[in-house]
C-alpha cells in the first residue's frame, strides 16, 4: 500500500524507508534504519527529483503511481546518481515514454556506466545557473560536485523557495511518521546521527560543502528538501550552522575526546585516570573505547570535539588494528584542526605513539601536545605526573571557553560594510591593547597579533602600527600597503591569540576556524567577534627598523562594533593567558611568558623554542 507524505500544496513525499539495512554504504551502521526521499512535483508539468535505493523500489512504485493518478510523469530530475538514489530511473524510463531526465553532462556519463539502455534522446542537459518552468514552478539548477559525487547538483524552487538538496543535510535513520525537522526534537533526538551522516558521507569534502553554502545563502529559503531523513521548514539556520561549522572543520564542543584501544585494560586505564583529571578540572570529556564503538560514530564525534585524546596499544609491532583503522578513517575524512595528545603502550617495544602521530602529520592543522605519554605494560605511579602534565597541557590549551560563557553573549556580530565610513569615536578603543592585523594578497588572507597602534593626527586620521618583520602579514603590508585593524575585547578567549599569534600564516590559514567572511570595503579580513571596533588603512609612509617595520596610514574606514572593553595588554596577561598548574613534584624549569608552556628542566638552552607557541629562550622565566 502506499505511503505518501504531502510537503506542500503540489509537493510530495513519495520515498520510502528501510530499517531492515544492516550497513549503508555496506560501511555504516544505520541501527535506526534509512529514508530514501523522492519529491514529486504535481505543476502543469510533473516533476520528480531522484528516485531510491533497490531495497525499496516495490514502496516507491505504489507511492509514485498513486501520486501521479493518471498524469504521466513528464520530468525527472537527477541530482544524484549513487544508486541509493537512482535504482528506479530505469523503471520509470521504461514507464514513461515521454518523460525527460533533466541532468547535468556529469551525470549523463554516469547513466551510461550504470545502464546500457539508450537513453540519449530522454536527457535535457542542464548546467550551473540554468532554469526550467514546468508552469507555477521555476527551478534553477545549482552544481554541487562533491557533496558527494562529482555530479551533484541541487534545485531550488523560485515559487515556493524550497531547496532540494541532494546529500546536503540529509541524516541516517527512517522517518518514523513524522516528515518536518520541527515535528521532533531534533537537537536531542536526530543531530548525531546528522552528524554522523555529514563527517562520514560528506566530510571530507569541506571545501566543496562551503562552496554550497556561499552559493545557496544567495537565495530565500523556506524548505529545505533533502534525500535522506527529514525536510527542514522552521529554525533551518539550526542545521546550516552545523554545516558552517562542519565543513569549515571547526569543533562544536571545546573538551576532550579520548580515543582507546586497549587489549588488556591497562590503556583504558590511563586513558580513564586522564580523563578523571579532566573532568576534575571542569573540562567536557568522552571517551570511546575503538574496538567496540563503530568507526563511524567516532569519526564524527572527532568533527565535534577540539581536542582529541589516541591512546593505543602496539600491536605487531605497530598500532592496534582497530586504532589503526580508525587513525586511516579520520585521514581520509580530512580530520584537521584541532589539539591532539598521544598516549602508547608496549610490553616490549612501545611503537604506537610514533606511528599514530606519523599519520597524522598529514592532517592539516594539528598542534600536537608536546610529549608522547608512554607506558609499559601498566602505568605506574610515578606515571601519574605524565598524566596530570598532559592533562594540565590539555587544560592549558583549552581556553577557559566555558568561563568566558557570559561575556560570549556581548560579542558582536556585525560586519563592517563599505557603507561604513569614518566613526572618529571608533579612535577611543585604542589602548596599549591587543589588536588582530589583518591583509591580502591575491587570494591570500592573513593575520597576526599586534600590541601597538597609535593615533598620530586627527587631519588627516593617521596612525601608526609595529608589525614584526618575521610576520608573513607584514611582508603582505609591504607589498599591498593595505590593512585592517581589529581591536580585541576583554571577552576574547586565548583561542584566538593562540591562533593568530601561535602559528604562521605560511603554514597555516589562519581564518579556517571563522565560518563568516567579514570583510572592509577594500577586502581584507577582520574579525566581527571578540572586537569592538574595526579600521580599515592604508599605508602612507614605511619606517624600517632591526625587527620591525612601523607603518604609517591613513584610515579609510573606522566603525564601532559594540561597546565592550578593550583588552589591554596588563589584562591579558592578568585574564586570559592560562596559568596552568605545575604538576606536583615539578621542581626546577621554566615557563614560557607567552603561552604558559612548561619546560622542565635545569638550564633553558639559549636556542630553546617553545614547542606551543614558537617564541625563544628569551620569553622564558624560571618557575
Ligand atoms: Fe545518499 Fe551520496 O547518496
């Protein structure tokens, strides 16, 4: 019997549901089943975007003849070409002599692989920016290669802004009856098992998910229609903001996820004493043990986490199989951008920490802890102060984002436009503070941290800024003679001086963590959070000094983003940089002025780099 769903007036659910599916992708376990959606259009013409998985074909069929009455089915529409979604295009070319299949020239070629029949003179080959009417309908067609195959594409709907997604928000698990987002708890009920779905399915594909969703934010959306679990009619800014997050690689929760694979306990058990000291410590913690929890569920909590805990056994002389296997799924699923620490063990031969920081080396954007923690066979006693040094490391590098909860709420959200000119009271934020420095060079953005700018004159409005000469952003200035100025708030948390003050912009970009694109009216970045007022320059004169360079500029826009206070130097280092703990018994060292790193030992050998923060002996003060 058939089983339809109406979405609108002239839309309809005609999918159906498999929760018999031991594996999708014969990968994934999907314990709450799967929706295959299809959506069929009854306009003057009628129209149908994709089909479903062969295991439910003989469900499609009822619902897809009873929708359609006696009307043939005039087009359909294949966004996605994986068999999950296309298993009944055959069926209906067969069905339906004159109905045409409105694809792009990608998934033409992929019809051929798949099916032998000629069906050349059905296809209307669209491409990006096209549209169709199919009579109070018009839909565009939007390239989405990637998400998740190179032939994706997605439709909108002009007449009712509905969005057909393809892959793009879609979730494991059936429909249990109900068919919108808003009819469940989403957040509590569903969210994992999207996220799941996205960092599996689609998460290796950042790039191309943000390319989406620049393209698609320029349209008015009501619906969002995808082909798998629910359709999103309320809140969806919920489910675009986790893709922002996700596809930029950006943690959703600042704790630590530890990772254990452990043959005989003694692994789990300094992964669990570790993740006791965490949690003493106020710190979000959980924990997987990798040979019982399926992969999938793993690699998308490490899409939520911002530190990552491995601890693994050595096992034929190398990582335990199911670490192994896990470390080989996070590759290829792009896992970058977040803190790793590394705990081994080894009766004999201690391998697995080398080898797991190895493969993850590939990763971008990974700040490993400093210190591999190794154990033979159990830990020990006097392990317990590895234990507390990592924890404390780990606490260290955390940011305190949870104490700076409230004044989170007072960051702004707005961006400078061009519109904005010159707010001379925007001159009144600047101290002896902390200001992100920002320039581009062609596609390059960039920035750094910096502790001087000074007004000069009011006529013309000059100041002058010190940028160390060792800062890529200050060979950009040099080059373009452009910047922007974002001045920090008391509220900013370490993350952000961490990341713009911490690691080069040739290695690193520095933005991957900012979902927005906030931008002056010349283009370069600057921060909308942590900031209370933003200046656009340009460089008028340049003096040249041993290690820096100071510019001197004319401000072309100044505009005022909230009312907080800037942070000043004294605060910062009163405030915000961690203190961490010194684990009990650490006698003799010394600690790093900027970043809080700990280096024990008797003599600080004048060449000494600080493994965080990259600074020199000379930030260094005994304990
Ligand atoms: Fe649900 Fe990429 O297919």
């Amino acid at each position: 019997m058939h089983c339809i769903k109406k979405i609108t007036g002239d839309l309809l659910w005609v999918g159906a549901n498999d929760r018999r599916l031991a594996m999708f992708e014969g990968v994934y376990s999907v314990p709450d089943g799967v929706s295959y959606n299809s959506y069929l259009l009854l306009d003057e013409k009628t129209v149908l975007f994709d089909t479903v998985d062969k295991a439910v074909r003989h469900r499609f069929w009822e619902n897809i003849t009873e929708a359609l009455g006696k009307r043939a089915l005039d087009y359909l529409v294949v966004q996605h070409m994986e068999p999950d979604h296309s298993a009944a295009l055959m069926d209906l070319v067969r069905h339906f002599p004159d109905m045409k299949i409105i694809c792009n020239e990608k998934t033409r070629d992929f019809i051929k692989q798949f099916y032998e029949e000629d069906i050349a003179s059905r296809i209307n080959l669209v491409k990006e920016g096209d549209t169709i009417s199919t009579g109070r309908h018009t839909l565009h067609f939007i390239m989405a290669p990637m998400v998740h195959w190179p032939e994706v594409m997605v439709t909108y709907d002009s007449a009712d802004k509905i969005l057909f997604s393809a892959d793009a928000f879609g979730s494991f698990g059936a429909l249990n009856g109900a068919m919108f987002a808003d009819e469940v708890d989403y957040n509590k009920d569903y969210m994992d098992e999207t996220r799941r779905y996205y960092a599996n399915i689609v998460g290796k594909y950042g790039k191309q998910v943000q390319s989406l969703l620049e393209k698609t934010s320029a349209f008015e959306i009501n619906m969002i229609c995808p082909l798998h679990g629910f359709v999103w009619r309320e809140k969806m800014q919920d489910i675009i903001s986790k893709y922002q997050l996700w596809s930029s690689y950006t943690p959703e929760q600042y704790g630590v996820m530890i990772a254990y694979a452990s043959v005989y306990g003694n692994t789990e058990n300094a992964a669990e004493i570790l993740a006791c000291r965490l949690a003493d410590q106020g710190i979000k913690t959980t924990m997987y043990d990798v040979s019982v929890i399926p992969a999938s569920e793993i690699v998308a909590a490490a899409f939520k986490w911002s530190h990552v805990v491995f601890a693994s056994t050595t096992y034929n002389a190398g990582i335990f199989v199911t670490m192994e296997a896990l470390i080989n799924d996070l590759v290829s699923h792009n896992f970058q951008n977040r803190t790793v620490a590394i705990i081994e063990n080894g009766s004999w031969a201690a391998a697995s920490g080398g080898l797991i920081r190895k493969k993850l080396e590939n990763c971008q954007n990974i700040t490993f802890m400093d210190n591999i923690l190794s154990i033979k066979s159990s830990l020990k006693k006097e392990q317990l102060l590895e234990i507390d040094s990592m924890a404390n490391a780990l606490i260290a590098s955390l940011l305190y984002i949870t104490s700076n909860k409230e004044n989170l709420t007072k960051t702004s959200t707005k961006n400078i436009t061009a519109a904005d000119t010159i707010d001379t009271n925007a001159m009144y934020k600047l101290s002896y503070g902390l200001f992100v420095l920002c320039a581009r060079d062609g596609d390059k953005d960039n920035g750094c941290i910096i502790n001087t700018v000074t007004q000069i004159t009011e006529k013309p409005l000059r100041i002058s800024i010190a940028v160390n000469k060792a800062n890529l952003t200050h060979d950009m200035i040099a080059k373009t003679g452009a910047f922007s100025i974002s001045v920090l708030t008391e509220s900013t948390p370490f993350r952000v001086f961490e990341q713009f003050g911490f690691h080069s912009g040739r290695t690193t970009d520095k933005f991957i963590r900012y979902s927005d694109d906030a931008r002056t009216a010349s283009g370069i970045r600057h921060l909308t959070e942590y900031t209370n007022a933003v200046f656009a320059a340009k460089v008028t004169e340049t003096y040249t000094y041993e290690t820096h360079s100071v510019f001197i500029a004319e401000i072309t826009q100044a505009c005022i983003l909230s009312d907080e206070p800037s942070v000043t130097y004294q605060y910062y280092f009163d405030h915000i940089k961690p203190k961490p703990k010194l684990p009990s018994g650490t006698k003799k060292g010394f600690v790093c002025k900027i970043c809080g790193y700990i280096h024990e030992a008797d003599v600080l050998p004048k060449d000494f780099i600080c493994p965080w923060c990259k600074h020199g002996a000379a930030d260094f003060e005994p304990l």
